[in-house]
C-alpha cells in the first residue's frame, strides 16, 4: 500500500497544484489510514471483488436456468 499511495502522490504532484494536491494528498493519506485497519482492509477487498462475484452470478444463472420441458405421458 504504501508504494501504491506514493506513486498516487506522484502522480498527484505531476497534474495538480495548490490547495487541489493538498486535497488530493490527504484524501491518499486518508485511504491509507483506512486501509491499514482490518475492518478497512476487509470493506476495500469486498469492494472489488464482490461485484464481480454478483456479475459472474447472474450470468451463470441465466446460461444454466432450466426451461419448461413438459413431457409427454405415452
């Protein structure tokens, strides 16, 4: 995390200036403190994969749901 918040940084001093990089920096720093918690580390992990998880449902459930098939007493 901290040498993905550092090149963040970088990145923030190479487009901003001023009060926007200040901004920018703390909400880094921020995310930073957050993410080093583990109630944060779980709700960031969450974050990304749980929507996938639900995408990756949906379809499944449609490609394999079951159609009528009324069968035929001979």
């Amino acid at each position: 995390m901290d040498r993905y918040c550092a090149a963040m940084t970088e990145e923030a001093k190479a487009s901003l200036s001023g009060a926007a990089l200040e901004a920018k920096v703390t909400e880094i720093n921020n995310a930073k403190a957050i993410y080093a918690t583990p109630l944060g580390f779980t709700l960031f992990t969450y974050a990304e994969i749980l929507p996938v998880g639900i995408l990756v449902s949906l379809v499944a459930a449609l490609v394999l749901r079951r159609k009528n098939v009324k069968t035929v007493a001979v």
